[in-house]
C-alpha cells in the first residue's frame, strides 16, 4: 500500500517560514500530478498549489507569491516552501498525489500562525 507522509507543520509567527514535504512510503512510483491543499476549522478544503504532469504549477490568489510547490525528480515527493505567513494561512494542509485516476491523501499536517 502506497501512503503519504507529511512533514514539516508547525507554529510559526506572521511573517515566518515554513517548508512542508509529502513522500510516498511503501511501494514506489511517479505520480502525474501533486497537490497541496488546505482546510481550516469550519471551511472547506481548498486547493492551494498544484504541479501538473509537465512540471506546470498554478496557485491559489492567496498564496501567489509567497508559497512555492516543487516535487523530486522520481515524481513521489512534493513540498510546499511557505514564506510570509499569515494568520489566515492557519490550517490543516494535505498533500495529493494523482496516477492515472487513482488518488492519494496525505494525513494532513497542522499550521498555525500566530499573529
């Protein structure tokens, strides 16, 4: 069984950094494409940065510019560098990886930012 492993979260002040990673555990294979997402108390999950199959990132309007998604060269590891956090971007985040119709959770690491 393939399972994705998050690390990385934690507390932070307004203005910190933090740097999230996502690697498969067990079998190993490429993913297509990989995907960071977030949910905080009492919202909907919501996309925050995707990598596409070409290596193409797209971001959510609030984080542009601040959050950058990457991935390894095998394709089974995907991270998300945050800087200039903000209380908003307080949230449970959860990496996603696709292949070929299948997808895969991560268990969701905690962020908090304190202001």
């Amino acid at each position: 069984q393939v399972q994705l492993v998050e690390s990385g979260g934690g507390l932070v002040q307004s203005g910190g950094s933090l740097r999230l990673s996502c690697a498969a555990s067990g079998r190993i294979f490429a993913f297509d494409a990989m995907a960071w997402y977030r949910q905080a108390p009492g919202k909907e999950r919501e996309l925050v940065a995707a990598i596409s199959e070409d290596d193409s990132a797209n971001y959510a309007d609030f984080v542009k510019g601040r959050f950058t998604i990457s991935r390894n060269n095998a394709r089974n590891t995907v991270y998300l560098q945050m800087d200039s956090l903000k209380p908003e971007d307080t949230a449970v985040y959860y990496c996603y990886g696709d292949r070929t119709g299948f997808g895969f959770w991560g268990q969701g690491t905690q962020v908090t930012v304190s202001s």
